[in-house]
C-alpha cells in the first residue's frame, strides 16, 4: 500500500484505491436524484404503513433482464412497458403498491390473499414476456419487521 494512493476507510475497513474513491463519488454525485427519490419513496411507504392497523403481508418483487431489455429497446420504451403493466393490472384498492429502488423493484404491501394477487400479477406479466422473483412476507406488524426483511434480500 502507497502512502497517498490509497484510502482507508476506518468505518468499514475497506481499503480503496484513490481512483476507485474517485469514481465512486462521481456516481454518487450523478445518482442524487435518484437518492432524493427514494428518500420520498421510503417516506411514502412509512406514512402510508402507519395508517395500516393490524398485521400485512409485504410482497418484494424483482423483475428479472430488465437492464438487458433497457439496452435492447431503450430505458423509455421499457419505462412504457412497465407503466402499461401496472396502470393496466387491477390492484384492489387497499394494496399499497410503488416502485423501491430502481426501476425493476416494486413492493406491495396487502391485507389479503397475497398468493392470489402474485398469481394474477403472474398471468398478467406473461402478456408482456417479462419474468420476476419474488419474495413474499407474511404477518407483517411495522416498519421495523419491513426493514428486516429487506435487509433479509
């Protein structure tokens, strides 16, 4: 390790080349929007969950070659797509449903038949040949139990 090449960072002891450091704050630099965005989301989702009384399911869903479809067709018309998915999809009115982090991450936070909905959100994806994961949380109380399933992802 040379004096000034490298950064230590104390906090996590990861050793980063200076170049690396860098870039890495270029991209941070070039995604604040994007940051602020999820700020707003994730405010979104804690107001909208306290008004829940009782226990939900929360549903993670990820939808799989998105980047690729975003090389292929370009982010707009895949965008499309996505808008077409869920402005056409009959959500029942209590599911609380939104985009998490980037584009290809949804959550759905619902009080009944979480399995229904997955199943009906299946049939309706494969009219558009796009395929997902996901991973579904049952008995869901708060905020807190919703942060340790994401960090469970």
């Amino acid at each position: 390790m040379t004096d000034f090449d490298e950064l230590f960072l104390k906090k996590t002891d990861i050793i980063i080349p200076r170049d690396k450091w860098n870039k890495l704050l270029e991209i941070i630099e070039n995604h604040k929007e994007n940051i602020e965005i999820l700020k707003m989301r994730i405010k979104f989702f804690e107001e909208e969950i306290l008004k829940l009384s009782g226990s939900f399911d929360f549903i993670f869903i990820d939808f799989d070659g998105i980047s690729e479809l975003n090389r292929k067709n370009g982010y707009k018309t895949v965008n499309d797509i996505f808008t077409d998915i869920f402005h056409t999809f009959d959500f029942r009115e209590d599911d609380l449903v939104g985009r998490w982090f980037s584009g290809d991450e949804i959550i759905i936070i619902t009080k009944n038949d979480p399995i229904g909905l997955l199943d009906r959100f299946k049939n309706h994806t494969m009219n558009y040949n796009i395929n997902f994961k996901f991973k579904l949380f049952r008995n869901i109380g708060d905020l807190e139990s919703i942060s340790k399933c994401i960090d469970t992802m």
